[in-house]
C-alpha cells in the first residue's frame, strides 16, 4: 500500500489533540460577553462571538481588524499582529466587513494558519463583532533551511514515485520514459507546518503522469527543511466522483488574447432534450459564433471578461487539467444556434449551467464570480483519457473540466448539480480554501454538493419534499433511473458513528468523497429545517466568514450554527440545525466513539510515508510525539502486547522511518539533510551500526538473521535492490538502477532475497521489455528465474517465506482483478494462489506471508462509494490444496476504513496501520475474524 499519512484531517495530521474545554493559557483573560470556543493547541480562541467592541481607526477595513487584534493581545495571543498577520481578503455586504488574515511566522506562511475578524461599518465607525480561525502562538521553529531546493524536489519526487508504485505495482516506463523519470517536481518556496513548535518545510508541486497508466498527477508535498524527508503530501485536484487515479498537472498557464467580439443571443439543445437560451459572441475574425458570454462579469477596466466554454474534444486529460492546452478554442457555430454537434458534446449544457451558477451567486448572494472579483469563468468540454471516454469532472484552479461520458453516462455537464459543484471549488478556494484532505476536504466536497443541490433545485423548482432532491448527478444516466444513476445522496443518512472512514491520502484524498455526505447529509436536512433562501444564506456566511483551511466537522458545525445566529436565526430554527448535526453524530468529539475490534499496540504514530515490520514474534514501527512536532523515532515491540515498546534510534534530529524486524534485529531508515541511510540495532540493546548511505530512497523492506534487503532509487526514479550482509556491510550488492535495468519489491528469507526485475532485453528493438520475478541466494549469488512475463503485465510486492516465494501481478484481463502466484525457491512450479470464496476481482497491492499464511490488502475496485471501497485485509492458508488454491480463511479485522501495512509476525498473527479511530495506529489479531456483514 502507499505509504502515506493514515489521518482522518490534515488539521489531525498537525494540530495536537487539546480537549474542547481546554484552558487557551495561563493568565489570558476571558474574552469579553458573546460566545467563546477555545482553540486546541493554541492561546488563540477558535470562534468569538456576540461581542461589540470598537477597532481602531486605521483606514482599511484590513487596518482597522489588524489594529484591533494588536490592542487586544492579551485576548488573542498575537504578539506580533502587523508582522504576522498579512491581509488575504475582505468581504463586503452592506454595512458589514469580513477580513482574513494568513499566518505567517517570520516572514514564512503556516500552512492553514487564518484569522478572520467580522466588524460592522457605520460612517466610518467600525464595530468588531467576532472572529475566528486558527492562529497558531506556539510556533518558535527557526526559518533557515539546511536542505536546498534541488534535494527538496528530488524527495519529494521520489516519494510521490513510490507512493504510485506501491498503489499501482512498478510498470515498465512508456516509450520515452526510459532516461528520465515520468514525474517533475517545482519548489514552492518554505512553508511552516503547524505541528507543535511548528515544522519548517520546503514545499513541492510534483506533476507529471503516472507510469502505471499515463494518467496525470499533481500532488502537493512537504519535505522537511532540515532532514529532506517528505512529512506531508496529498492531491491537489478536485474531482466531482472518485477517480481510480487522480489527474493533475503543472502549474497553470493563462489563456491566450481572445479575438474580438460582438454579443449576441443564440440557442441550443440541452442532452435532455431542452431548448435553451445561450449569451454567445460573433467571432469577428474568425466570422463564427463562439460560446463566449460577454454580459454577465463587468468590466473591470483591466480588459475583457467573459464566462466562455471550450471545445476540448479528444484532447487527453492530462493535458488540460491546471494548464492551458495548446490549439484548444471556444466551441463554434456559423449560426447563434448552436446544433447537434454543441449538444453532444456536452457544450451547450456547459454553457448554459454555468450561467446559472454564476447567476445564483450574483443574485443571491451578491458575489462578483468565483473569486468575488470578477474573474473569468472556462469551461472546457470533451476531454478523454487517451482517447478513452474519460466519465469525471473536476475544477483544477482555473477552470472546470468535463470529460466525455460514456455508453450510459451522458457528459458530467449535462447535470446542473455537477456544474454547480465544480464551479462551487472555486467559491471555497477564494474563500474558506479548505485543504482538500481528509475532514477539510470531506467538508469541502459537502459544501460543493450542497450548493449544487441548491442551484439545481432552485433553477428546476424540484421541492424540498421530493424524495429525489438530494441526488446529485441523478440525471446523467441514459438508461439508469435517477435514484440508480446518481453518484451521492446527500438523504443517505450517514453518521459519523455508523459511516465515517478513516482512510489515509492515496485513497480518496483522506475520504473527501467517501465522508462527505455526512456533513452534506445535515446541511441538506437544514435547508429543509430552515427553507432554501435562509438555509443558503447561512451556509454561504459560514464558508466566507467563519470557515478556514484546516476546519474539519466540528469547527464546521460550530461556523454554520455561528453564521445561523448573525441571520437571527433563534429558538425554534436554532434547536433544528443543531438537531440536523446531531442526528448525523457530528458533535464534539466525536471521534472517540469510533471502535475497533483488533488489539492496539502503538497509539496515534503521528507518521507520514512509513511502513512496519514484523518477524520473530516483534513488531517495529516509526511514531512522531503527540503533536507530530518531533523528528520520527522507530519503536518495538512485542506482538502479543506484553511489556513496554522499546526506543530503537537515536534522537538525533533525523527522520527514522520504514523500520523492519525479524525479532532479533531491527534495521530501518534515516533521512537527513545530506543522506538517507540504512542502520541497525540488536533489540537486546547495543549500538546503532550505519550499513548504506545514499543520496535518496532506500527504504527498509527486510532482514533475516544476517541478511538485510532494501529497495533504493537513483536520481530521476531509476529503482533498484541492495542486499549486504550484518557482518560485513561494505559489500553491497544491487541489481537494477539502471535506464534499461530496474528493479522493484524485494523480500528476504532465508538467506534468500527475492525481487522484480524489468528490462530490455533487445537493444535491436526499443519496445522489447520482459518482466522477470527473481531468487538470489546472497552467500553464493547465484540467482533464479522464477517467472516471466510481458512488460505490459504490472508486476507488485513480494515475499518469502522460507519454503516459497509469493507476488503480486495484474491478470491480464480487464477488470479481473489481481493474481497471487507461489512458486518453489528453485522455480520448479508456479501457480497460481487463489483463495477459494470472498475473493473476486480485487484489487490486491500489499502482500506479507509466514510459513502458514498469506495476508494481502485489497479493495473492491466495483464497490459502491463506502466501507468496501477501501483497502481491507485478507488471509489464506499459505500451502494450498493439491492443485494450487488456497484456502480462504477470510477477512482479518472487521475494522472500518483503511487496513494497510500488513506485516506476518508468524502463524496467522498479524500487525497492521490502521485508521478506523481517524488516527494511525499499529494494531494486531492473533487470527482473523472471518466474515463481515
């Protein structure tokens, strides 16, 4: 599995748990009549209202909130507010002033650091009346970074190429490919993550296409400024359903001039059938109408803006999205009506959708476009994924993206809902800018689906009491009804108690499609409390006004109901949102409620990026401080629970990370500013030994008795194995690294280390590749073809387990999932190692094994939006029956959300990451659980 960060938020990943009624500091008087939320890991409150105290006359609405805070330091905790505090927008309605602040300490932005103070404005006289946010006051990290930005980026790629291969298997490169690597980091410059002290860290954009299948990436990574270890990384584009792979892109580039234009009224036909109006432009030089309407942003004396929809048609994905693609123009005409070939593409819908959805804004809410200052809107229809229909829709930034659709999913802007959700990214990015992970994420994808619902069933007069109205995309089908074709339903019922899923980043970003619907469920059942025009408001209050990056439920809760009060809404209105919350188990802590039927051995590891050991009856793992503000250490322990974990590594500075155990010898990682090395300690004690250093990779899959294996990577994602022995670590021996020459996943056992290799096995001929799993005996080097197969078969782990060699392979055949093979250590008879019931076309990407069984964590890629969607572990016997098969003895833990890391201690016992808690923790069951309901 990905090794990434297993947390149900970033705000998890980086605030300090702080119980809700925690004092905000020693000697800090209360804040003055309203209502008062203190803030957790800060002297900062959290949410202020009901109060009515005078700011200082500074001129700017911006002036006047920083003054005031400064006067009010003992309140507010912020020392140094002219210096810290950096004006990031204010909003205006009528008398009233919103203005948010970013953090920064000394000079450096704090990820998810924002303030917002809410004033009214008579004549001049401005009245503060709350704020709220997150200031962090505990942050006394230096800023001088001892890793540059070429070793940050290198990292960062790295990491992102691991994370891929680990979730994909390792796939031969594409044409091209061979002599760099697929992927391209940018440095963004430094950035504090809030953990604790606070972490300084170089922050990377890593873009490119994935070499599993070519699909596009963006991923946004923190490398650590001082060790060069990757500490945070999730995906950065916001796709309307769960993509199997995220796309994403390098940084955007501007459009191009537009021709000049003459505004005109034309029409066209919606895919339902619909005849519609469209606002559409004369072309002059080009003598076509083009879908560019001129009349609904205003001029803003800096050149024209225009809400225009794009023909991408055939154009890949990966080349649209957070970039402008080249030779792509407006959709045309030779008349203002708009025909056959606009309406099946999807363009006459995008245009016409997106005009609602600006209107709605405008008119309800009274905001100038996306970003509330009259930015462009571009929709651009007809996007494939090489050449396949592409059945998503996504906002990237700048523009929403609409693909193909396919035989029974019409365009995804054929649904106004749909529109109105992608459109709506772009109103919390210029507002709220939740980070899209994790609870901040889930909260965002809620608030984009609730005012998508909202535009659709306003502009279609769909009631409130309609028992379809809170399907989204339940009009995209062309055979399906809408209850079956919908892709959410914010009436599912879902709770937090019943439905939340702890899931770490590679899947579903952190959960912000999967837990969406449960903050959306009760934003639903308030607008039907409240009624639409009221319920819109407060919601739309509470994302401009009170809502900051790092919020997650609880602090959305409390912002909607905050928001609700400054609309009057009272008695009987108030009683029914907070019942709305309530019902969907969104109250405060109620994470605690969430159990767990496996056995804990290492609470809340507060790691990012590293995986876990076992063998010999130990476990190992890597584990941060409470607040995640310390370098990683590696810990170990006994898997039956007994006795006390022990400290392996030095404190030392370093990120010690990826720890392995065969219940004699830990060996692990540790990445510094200079080198990432492999070292070694007894578990009986003794001294720390260095057995590799290298530029980057290097991870710690195995040791056994004296051997010691591990993958590594050479500069540009060139993979290889290493093996060396603990009496003598000098001689190293590697295999792969190379351009024509990788390999991947090796496992030890025995004296014997297994691995992937790929190469060209024909100079003659480039696209001659073949994939080959195999065997090294380390004391002789003699080694063992275990099995071959075209480059087109992905290839995944490996593991030994004395007797055998296990691994992982895609089938062949679309959609039915992954192959198991076992096979003799001499070669002697593969097959294939399939359990007999539960299995069907998983989707299989770990893999550990003892001599009695094999454990693999897998997910149902055919699921439905839920638990089965996410990775789960499952267990066989080892041996198999005469012809193969083995026994199914099913799945090992009923846990909810993502099961990940498997390690065999030996028998059936397991160890594992797991996240159904919404924090990392490493658990174990001595056998599995068998079936679940």
């Amino acid at each position: 599995m990905a090794r990434v960060a297993v947390l149900t938020g970033v705000a998890a990943l980086l605030v300090p748990a702080v119980p809700a009624g925690a004092a905000t500091g020693a000697g800090v008087p209360p804040p003055g009549p309203g209502q008062v939320v203190p803030g957790e890991g800060t002297g900062t409150p959290a949410l202020v209202r009901g109060i009515r105290e005078h700011a200082p006359d500074s001129g700017s609405a911006a002036g006047a909130a920083r003054a005031y805070l400064e006067a009010q330091e003992g309140r507010y905790r912020i020392a140094h507010a002219r210096r810290d505090l950096v004006p990031a927008g204010t909003t205006a309605s009528g008398t009233r002033e919103s203005v948010r602040f970013q953090q920064r300490h000394r000079g450096v932005p704090v990820l998810g650091g924002q303030y917002v103070v809410r004033m009214e404005n008579r004549g001049g006289e401005r009245i503060v009346t709350g704020t709220s946010g997150r200031y962090f006051t505990g942050l006394t990290t230096g800023t001088t970074a001892e890793v540059g930005e070429e070793l940050a980026v290198e990292r960062a790629v790295d990491r992102v190429l691991d994370d891929l291969g680990a979730e994909n298997f390792a796939t031969a490169p594409r044409e091209g490919e061979e002599e760099s690597s697929p992927l391209r980091g940018t440095a963004r410059g430094l950035v504090v993550l809030p953990r604790g002290t606070g972490v300084l860290t170089r922050h990377v954009t890593v873009h490119g296409v994935d070499p599993a299948g070519g699909e596009p990436v963006l991923r946004e990574v923190y490398v650590d400024a001082r060790t060069g270890y990757p500490v945070l990384g999730y995906s950065g584009i916001k796709t309307f359903r769960t993509p199997v792979r995220t796309p994403g892109p390098p940084a955007p580039e501007a459009a191009g001039p537009r021709p000049t234009t003459a505004r005109e009224t034309g029409g066209g036909v919606r895919l339902d059938g619909t005849a519609v109006d469209l606002d559409v432009s004369r072309d002059e030089e080009r003598g076509l109408y083009v879908l560019r309407d001129r009349t609904r942003i205003p001029d803003d004396g800096q050149g024209e803006r225009a809400l225009t929809t794009w023909d991408a048609r055939g154009t890949h994905v990966g080349d649209v999205s957070g970039k402008w693609p080249e030779g792509v123009r407006e959709f045309s005409s030779p008349t203002p009506e708009f025909g056959g070939e606009a309406t099946g593409a999807g363009a006459v819908d995008a245009h016409w959708a997106a005009a609602r959805v600006h209107d709605y804004y405008r008119h309800e809410h009274g905001r100038n476009s996306l970003d509330g200052r009259g930015m462009d809107i571009d929709s651009l229809v007809g996007v494939t994924e090489f050449g396949e229909p592409y059945v998503n829709a996504f906002w990237d930034g700048h523009k929403t993206v609409y693909g193909t659709g396919d035989e029974e999913y019409r365009p995804l802007s054929a649904a106004l809902d749909v529109v109105g959700h992608e459109m709506t990214h772009g109103v919390i990015e210029h507002s709220a800018n939740l980070v899209y992970a994790g609870q901040s994420g889930a909260l965002s994808e809620a608030v984009a689906d609730y005012f998508g619902n909202a535009v659709e069933t306003d502009v279609l007069g769909i009631p409130a009491t309609d028992p379809d109205s809170g399907l989204l995309g339940e009009r995209l089908c062309r055979t399906r009804t809408p209850r079956e074709c919908a892709l959410r339903d914010l009436d599912d019922g879902r709770t937090t108690t019943g439905s939340f899923l702890g899931l770490d980043f590679l899947n579903d970003n952190g959960g912000v499609h999967l837990n969406s619907t449960i903050f959306g469920g009760a934003l639903w059942d308030a607008r039907e409390e409240l009624g639409a025009d009221l319920a819109d408001k407060v919601v739309y209050r509470a994302l401009t006004e009170y809502l900051t990056p790092l919020d997650g439920f609880t602090e959305g809760r409390n912002a909607v109901l905050a928001a609700a009060q400054d609309l009057s809404v009272a008695g009987d209105g108030l009683r029914a949102l907070r019942r709305a919350f309530t019902a969907h188990g969104i109250v405060p802590g109620w994470e605690s409620a969430l159990g767990i039927d496996s056995d804990p051995l290492l609470d809340r590891v507060n790691t990012t990026g590293t995986s876990l050991g076992a063998g010999g009856g130990w476990w190992a793992a890597s584990k941060s401080n409470e607040d995640g503000s310390e370098p990683y250490s590696v810990w170990a322990g006994r898997a039956d629970g007994k006795g006390w974990p022990r400290l392996m590594s030095p404190n030392d500075g370093r990120h010690h990370v990826n720890p392995a155990t065969d219940g004699t010898t830990v060996v692990w990682q540790a990445y510094g500013p200079g080198a990432v090395e492999i070292l070694a300690r007894p578990l009986a004690g003794g001294p720390v030994r260095k057995l590799w250093a290298g530029r980057g990779g290097g991870s710690a899959t195995g040791v056994d008795g004296d051997l010691v294996a591990f993958g590594y990577a050479n500069v540009g994602g060139r993979s290889g194995v290493a093996y060396l022995s603990l009496k003598d670590p000098a001689d190293v021996r590697t295999v792969g690294g190379g351009t024509y020459r990788r390999a991947y996943s090796p496992s030890v056992s025995g004296g014997k280390v297994a691995y992937q290799e790929w190469r060209r096995v024909s100079l003659a001929t480039r696209a001659a590749y073949e994939w080959r799993t195999l065997v090294v005996d380390a004391a002789t080097g003699g080694t063992t073809v275990v099995h071959e197969a075209p480059s087109t078969t992905s290839h995944g782990p490996t593991a030994l387990n004395g007797t055998h060699v296990l691994w992982l392979a895609e089938r062949d055949t679309a959609g039915s999932g992954t192959a198991l093979f076992r096979a003799p250590l001499d070669g002697s008879g593969v097959v294939e190692l399939a359990p007999e019931a539960g299995w069907g076309p998983l989707r299989v990407h770990d893999l550990t094994a003892s001599g009695d069984s094999v454990t693999v964590a897998a997910y149902d890629p055919d699921a439905p939006l839920g638990n089965e969607a996410t990775p789960k572990l499952h267990q066989f016997t080892a041996a198999g029956a005469p012809g193969g098969q083995g026994t199914y003895r099913g799945r090992v833990s009923c846990n909810r959300g993502s099961q990940t890391h498997p390690a065999a201690v030996g028998g059936s016992r397991v160890v594992w990451l797991d996240a159904t808690t919404g924090t990392t923790g490493v658990v174990t069951r001595a056998r599995p659980t068998g079936r679940c309901g």
